[in-house]
C-alpha cells in the first residue's frame, strides 16, 4: 500500500520556533507551542469548573483539544502583535481572512481520510459560541500569567499590556473565571519557595 507523506505534523513542530509578544524585550522567550499547552490546562480547568460549579454543559476534552490547535494556523502566519493585530477593524478582517487560508492550508496537509477528524479542531468555524468563549478566556488569562511572570521579574515593558489584559479579562468574565481568578491566579505572584512550603 502506498501512502502519501503528510507534512501536518512537521508544521506543528515548529511552533516552538515561533516567538509570541515579539515587539517586547522578554525576561523569558515564550513560543506559541508553551503557549498553546497552558491554554489547554487552562481552557480545560475553567470547562470543569463551569460544569462542576455553575451548572455548565460543556465537554472539557473538546476544549482541551480545541485549546491545543487554537494558535496552529500561526505556524504559518507568525504571531501578529495584538496591537497590530487590533489597530483598526480593517487589519482585524484582513488579518482573520488570513488566518482562515492558513486554518485550511493545515487542514489540506493531512492525509484526506484524516481531515474531517482534525477540522473541527483547526477551523474555529465549527467551534460553539460558548466553546470559542472558554478557549479566548483561558488565552487571555494565560497572557495576564505572562504579563505578572515577566512584572515579578521587573521587566516593566509588561505594565501596559497588564493593563490592557486586566480590560480583556473584565470584558470577557464569567463565574468559572473569576473562581480561576481567585483560587489558582494568585500563586503565580509567589516564588518556588512559597509555593512548595506548604
């Protein structure tokens, strides 16, 4: 049986060597793969505690999964800064139609038997309302965790983007946001030793 080579997986791979905040010096370099991974962990937590805690009806793996794939088409495009990306509403339209050809291009990558598998995943065409919600939540708080990481450091460059992310995330609240908010965010400002010394 001859099998055609699939270059699907080879793309992902190299979203590690894509670089996100790319404008702003970093204490530490963040890529789009590390990214993608603690939006899932994230994404996923706040579809339990929706479900767990407010009487949700979402299913978390979807989420996680949805979550891992959500920044894959940047493989292909690079990681747009979010205030180019948001300038004017017509880099915005410009720039997700964009977004869009890549999401297919991923998709035309796979073997064709596969395809209807993973475009429910790549193409946030097929994402619910409320699942395209959780997963733009989880990326905006795990951007704020960055925002504090690099603050705690003493990088200032982070000041204004904390501020804009305190905005998105007052924008975009929920009540398994606000519980993640209070229950998991304020760790993050501790160090290793206060965090183990319990």
């Amino acid at each position: 049986m001859t099998v055609n080579q699939s270059h699907f997986f080879a793309h992902l791979s190299r979203l590690k060597l894509i670089n996100r905040w790319p404008l702003m010096r970093n204490v530490r370099t963040e890529n789009v793969s590390e990214h993608s991974l603690q939006v899932a962990f994230v994404a996923h937590a706040l579809a339990i505690i929706k479900n767990r805690k407010f009487n949700g009806n979402v299913n978390p793996e979807r989420i996680a999964l949805i979550a891992m794939y959500h920044d894959s088409s940047e493989v292909l495009t690079g990681d747009m800064p979010t205030p180019t990306k948001y300038y004017n509403p017509q880099i915005t339209v410009e720039y997700k139609k964009i977004e869009k050809i890549a999401q297919n291009k991923l998709i035309a990558m796979l073997p064709e038997e596969l395809q209807d598998d993973f475009r429910p995943l790549i193409n946030d065409d097929y994402y619910s309302e409320q699942e395209k919600h959780i997963v733009k939540q989880a990326d905006a708080l795990c951007a704020y965790l960055k925002t504090i990481e690099e603050l705690s450091a003493g990088n200032n460059e982070f000041k204004l983007a904390e501020q804009r992310l305190k905005k998105t995330l007052s924008e975009r609240s929920s009540p398994e946001m606000e519980y993640f908010m209070q229950i998991f965010v304020p760790s993050f400002n501790l160090s290793l030793d206060e965090i183990t010394s319990e």
